[in-house]
C-alpha cells in the first residue's frame, strides 16, 4: 500500500505561466523606465542647457531626455531576460551591477541642470559607462540576446558622457 500526500498539485497551466512571466516583464521594465521619467519630470527642464552655443553634433535636451527614456526600457527588458534566466541567483555580479547602473543613470539631470556640477556630472558618466560595461559582459555569460541590448545603452552612455565633457568647457 503506497501513501499518496492528501492534496496533489496540479501543474501550472501554460496561461498561468505566460501571465506570470508578463506580469514579471512589466514590472522589470516599469522600474527603470518610471525611476527615468520621474527624474526628469522633477529635474530636466533646461533652464541651464545651452542651445545656442552648444556644438553642431550635440543634441536638444529632448533628444537626450528621450535617449535616457529608450535605454531605461531596453536595460528594463534585459534584465529581465537575465532573471528569467536565472541569472541573478546566486554568486553572480549581475545584480548588483544593474542596481548601480540605475543609480548612476539618474543623476545627470539633477547634476547638470539643477546643481550645475558639470565635472562631478561627467564623473558619474564615465562611471556609468563603466559599469554598464560590465553589466553587459555579466549579463553576456547569462543571455546572449540581452547583452544586445544593452549595446544602444552603452551608446547612449558614451553619448551622454561627450555631451557633459562638451559642457564643462561652455
């Protein structure tokens, strides 16, 4: 005579699954992408932003606004590929790697366009990229798709950094 437990688990239906694993993306990328709108509501106005003497190549505040809006979504999804992956479980660097990057990514607007501490500004930048970088070699040995990613972050980085590095000399 075999004792079977008094309540068996039925499996998890494929619906249940998908609505879980969308409920997970959304807050994966809601995060970021509302962590970067809100800062810019509160401290992107371009009071201090040069649009006259600024350089040919340097874009408006809104572009750059918009730049920093797209690379928090795509940041949002890979992270969310890498966790879906299970790639923040365990002795891996991934997390806290994406944690300072969306710490650091925040900080240019209230840098630039309130404090006017351009320097420190460009500093925060280059550590950025920095350790955007190695977010996406972290996140390269979990997903290959989402170290794709966070290619067009990586040049929205670099981008910002040569705009701040522009507007410590105007």
């Amino acid at each position: 005579m075999s004792s079977s437990p008094p309540f068996k688990s039925r499996p998890e239906s494929k619906y249940t699954k998908a609505k879980r694993a969308l409920r997970s993306l959304a807050v994966s990328v809601a995060i970021p992408l509302s962590l970067t709108i809100t800062v810019i509501f509160l401290f992107g106005s371009g009071r201090h932003f040069p649009n006259r003497s600024r350089p040919v190549w340097m874009a408006p505040l809104w572009f750059l606004h918009l730049s920093s809006i797209g690379s928090s979504f795509l940041i949002g999804l890979s992270a969310w590929l890498v966790w879906a992956d299970g790639g923040f479980h365990g002795n891996s660097t991934a997390l806290p790697l994406y944690i300072a990057h969306l710490a650091l990514s925040v900080v240019w607007n209230p840098l630039v366009l309130v404090i006017r501490a351009v320097l420190l500004a460009f500093l925060f930048c280059v550590l950025d990229f920095i350790t955007l970088f190695a977010c996406y070699r972290s996140f390269k040995r979990v997903n290959p798709f989402a170290k794709d990613l966070i290619k067009p972050c990586l040049a929205s980085t670099a981008y910002l950094s040569a705009v701040t590095y522009v507007l410590i000399h105007l």
